[in-house]
C-alpha cells in the first residue's frame, strides 16, 4: 500500500506543477490581455479626438466657403 500512495503522491505532484505552468501561463495572457485594453483604450480616446477636430474643421471649411460666396463680386 505504501509503494502506491507514494505513485499517487508522485503523479499528484507532477499534476500540480503542470497546473502551475499553465497558470503561470495563463496570468503571462492575461497582463498581455490587460495591457493591449489599456492601448486599445488609448487609441480609442485618441481617435475620438481627431474626429472632433476633423468635424470643426469641417464645419470651419463650410463657414469659410459660405463667407467667401457671400463676398464674391462675379
């Protein structure tokens, strides 16, 4: 009996370290997971900023294309 609890023990054992790496793994991921969300944030706030800027833009053009069609002496 001794000789087979210490095999289970053994293989208990070396299923526990598997589960380690894999866990290890598995958080190694999840920080690469969390840092491209925390990118992804940023590159999301930043395309909502130039899109604000091109819409002023654009509504600046039309003022100016409205203003220099008021001002035309044809």
């Amino acid at each position: 009996m001794h000789a087979e609890h210490a095999e289970l023990i053994s293989a208990l054992r070396a299923e526990v370290e598997h589960l380690n790496q894999r866990c290890a793994k598995v958080s190694e991921l999840q920080s690469i997971i969390d840092a491209q969300d925390r990118l992804l944030t940023v590159a999301d706030r930043e395309a909502r900023r130039i899109l604000e800027i091109l819409e002023r833009q654009e509504q600046l053009i039309l003022e100016l294309r409205i203003r220099l069609g008021e001002h035309r002496t044809d």
